[in-house]
C-alpha cells in the first residue's frame, strides 16, 4: 500500500451532521446556479404559454393551462 497519499480528499471546511444528510455542503454554488436556471426555463415556458394562447388568469394562477 502506497501510504504517501492520502486514501480521501480533504475536505476544504468541517461540515456539520445534518449539512452530510441534507447534502448542502456540496457544491452549492452550482446546485444555486442549476436551481437557477431551471426557475429560468420554467418561467420562460409559462411567457412562451401565455404568448402563443390568450390563457385566462383563472387558469393561469391554477396552472391547469400548463399540461
């Protein structure tokens, strides 16, 4: 066995327990920039919907228009 190199990565700061179980230690600003663009795309479906349909607002706030 090759004892120079470490078995695992270090990790850059100690996290807390529930940080490990909820995974927000890793990586968050790409999980933030992933969680981002999604939002984007979402709302940029519902202009698209409103733009090709006259939707009414009933509907709209329902979402019952968005199947």
């Amino acid at each position: 066995m090759n004892f120079d190199q470490p078995f695992l990565e270090p990790v850059k700061k100690p996290i807390s327990r529930r940080e490990f179980l909820t995974g927000e230690w890793d990586d968050q600003e790409e999980s933030k920039k992933k969680l981002a663009d999604e939002s984007k795309d979402e709302i940029d479906k519902i202009v698209d919907g409103i733009k090709e349909k006259e939707i009414s607002r009933r509907n709209l706030l329902t979402g019952k228009w968005f199947n």
